[in-house]
C-alpha cells in the first residue's frame, strides 16, 4: 500500500490576507429532505380536509336549519263527531195569521169611517157607521105588527079561557071552545112570529155599525163617507190581518216528508233582513202528498210581535232533516279550496301533509259536517296555510304551546 496523504487531512491554505473567510455549508441527506416534505404535505391535506369537513358540516346544518324554518308551523287537532244532517233551503210564501175581508151586512149609506190602513185595532174597535133609513122604517113597522099580534093574542087567550069554563056547564057547545082554543094557538104563534121579524131587523140595524172581529192591523180601506153600501160579499169595506204570529207555507218534497217533525224550530231569512235568522215552529202538515207537485204543505209559524216581518213576503225555509251517514265535525277554517275540489289537510307520517278530498253535508258558517274522505283518529290541520301542498314537511305545535307563546 501506498501511503497517500488524504484530501481532508491536508492542511488548509491560509486566508488571503484582508479577505473574510465564507461559512461552511454541511449538504443535507437526501432522505431527511423527503420526510419533511411529506410531513408538510400530509399536514397541509389534513387541514385542508378538516376545513373541507367543517364547510360541509356547516353547510348541512344551513340547508337543515334552513328546510326546518321553512316548513309551515300548523296545529292539528282530531274531528268531532256529531250528528249528521242534510240541509235544504225552500222558498216560503208568508201570510197572516188570521186574514179577513169586512164586509157591510145592511144596505145603506156610510156616514163616518174610524181607521185607514195601516192601523192597528184591538178586537171590537168600531170601523165605520151605515145610515139605514129604511131599515129603521121596516122596524118601526114590525114593531107595530108585533103590537097588534100580542093585542089579538091577548083577546082570543081571553075568549079561550072563558069559554073553556062554560063549556064545563054545558054553557057552550063544544065545537065553539074548540073553535076560540085554536084561535088563541094561531095568534100566539103569529106573535111569535112578528117577534122573529122584529129580532131580524134589530140585528139587521146592529150592522149600521161595522166592528173588527179580531186585533190586527188594517190593509185596506175601499170605502168613503157618503158611499152607497151593498149588504154581501160584493165589495169588502176593509181588510184586516192578524200579523203578530205569522204563517209560512212551503211545500217540502216528498223525499223529506217522512223526516219533519211537528214542533222542530226551522230557521227562517228573508232578502229585506239581511245576515238575520228568524227562528219558526213547524206546527202542522197537510198530511198527504199533493199528486201534481208530489210534495208536502207544511206550515211553520214565526214571532212576529216586533212587526219587523210582512204578509205576503217571500222567505227562505232551512230545512235541516236527520242523515243515515256518520258525520265528522271541523273548523270551517280547516277547508282548502283546490280547483280539484274541496279538500281538508290532514297530518300524516308524523310531520307530512296530505290534502284528503272531503264532502260536506252542512255548514252553519262556523264549523262543517264531514260525511265522506275523514276518519275519526285523522289529525286535521287547523287554519292550513293557502300553500299548503301535497307531502309538504310541517312543523307540529301544539295549542297549549302556541296560547303560552301569545299570553307572553
């Protein structure tokens, strides 16, 4: 072996006079420079997929929290049950309960009227007065007739008894007593009969003064002073009407004539009383069915001591009969109106909505029979929102909490 001295062990050359020396760089291992790296990289992809990671998580949180503030907030609450009815509106024709032509029962000429129309009277009011010069003459007649029967009556009584006792001694003949009793039978009964003659024209001078027969309310007046009036029926002097109860006819078909019930109360409007109900009592039927409408006349009678309601008016009969289908009662708020038809939310699957299509059987305004498309355990959605769609996620709230969060 050759004994070479080594490159590191020779002594270095010395500095160049008045130049600094550089420092000394030691190479790094090419293994080491990797491992950093790597170290770099894989810390630098775990923050960045943790921040990645949280983006996601964020976003997630948003969307659901987002889709939870969206949901509509409904209260939902189980249908009643109650009892089912099938409801019908009728027209009804109005009239007074007691309706009356006056009509003059003498012959003479009217001197003096006491009521016009529109007057109210009590039974036994004096409407008008007749002057009946010739009936008073016929009277005074009678009269006399009726003295001259009992004079005459009077004799042959006389000459029947007197002669009644000589017939006893044999005074007499019999045939005379006979002749005389008769005669006293046959004027008795011609008294009798100017007595009969006389009551006529007494009652005939009664009619010189017309009265109301009934209270009521007077609604026509076809007479003045100084007319000249007809005994009969051929032209009526007033015309009265009883108005404090009031009669509604209508006539019910023939469906419905086995389902009304004498006493029901029947609701009653009117086009002049607008938004008012009149509440009535059906009180009678005619109890046959008529062949050529094939319905019932039934007749409902209505309070009418305020005056508001008028005779010969037209009203709308509700009728409301017993239904064989069950019913289930809700809010009239609770009904959706789709183009398809009606329809009533019902809460499904815990949170989801399904708009059941429902037929209704009676609507008072507040709350509506279901007959067809509810079940009694369904939670109907209440005041649904206009919205509201089919399979829609909903946010229960129960109406304790919802009274709570408003009393706060």
């Amino acid at each position: 072996m050759t004994n070479e001295p080594r490159p590191d062990l020779q002594p270095s050359s010395p500095p160049a006079h008045g130049h600094e020396s550089a420092p000394e760089q030691k190479p790094i291992p090419p293994r080491k420079a990797l491992v950093g790296v790597a170290i770099v990289v894989v810390v630098a992809g775990l923050l960045a997929g943790f921040g990645i990671l949280l983006r996601i998580h964020a976003g997630t949180v948003l969307a659901q929290r987002t889709n939870e503030l969206a949901a509509p907030t409904v209260i939902v609450a189980a249908p009643k049950s109650g009892a089912p009815v099938d409801s019908f509106v009728l027209p009804g024709n109005v009239t007074a309960f007691t309706d009356a032509p006056i009509y003059a029962r003498t012959a003479g000429y009217l001197t003096r009227w006491y009521y016009d129309i529109g007057a109210k009277v009590k039974k036994g009011a004096l409407l008008a007065e007749i002057a009946t010069p010739e009936v008073d003459q016929q009277l005074a007649q009678t009269q006399a007739d009726l003295a001259t029967a009992q004079a005459n009556a009077n004799n042959a009584r006389i000459q029947a008894a007197r002669y009644s006792g000589l017939v006893q001694s044999n005074a007499v003949s019999r045939q005379d007593t006979d002749t005389f009793v008769n005669q006293a039978a046959a004027t008795a009964a011609t008294v009798r009969s100017a007595q009969a003659n006389v009551a006529r024209l007494r009652d005939l001078k009664s009619f010189e003064k017309v009265y109301a027969p009934f209270d009521g309310v007077v609604t026509a007046r076809t007479i003045d002073t100084g007319q000249l009036i007809d005994p009969g029926a051929g032209k009526e002097l007033f015309h009265l009407q009883a108005i404090q109860t009031l009669r509604v006819y209508a006539n019910l078909p023939q469906l419905y004539s086995a389902k009304v019930k004498r006493g029901s109360k029947i609701d009653l409007t009117f086009a002049e009383h607008v938004g008012k109900i009149y509440q009535g009592t059906l009180v009678r039927t005619a109890d046959a069915i008529d062949p050529a409408s094939r319905t019932l006349l039934v007749e409902v009678d209505v309070d009418n001591r305020d005056g508001e309601l008028l005779p010969g008016s037209l009203a709308q009969v509700h009728f409301k009969t017993p239904s064989a289908a069950p019913a289930l009662i809700v809010p009239a708020s609770a009904l959706i109106f789709r183009r398809e038809g009606m329809r009533v939310g019902v809460l499904v699957n815990g949170n989801l909505a399904h708009l059941a299509p429902v037929v209704i059987s009676e609507d008072d305004g507040a709350n509506v029979q279901i007959v067809a498309g509810l079940g009694s355990g369904d939670q109907v959605i209440q005041d649904p929102p206009d919205s509201l769609i089919e399979g829609e996620k909903l946010r229960v709230e129960s109406p304790a909490s919802q009274t709570d969060a408003g009393g706060k």
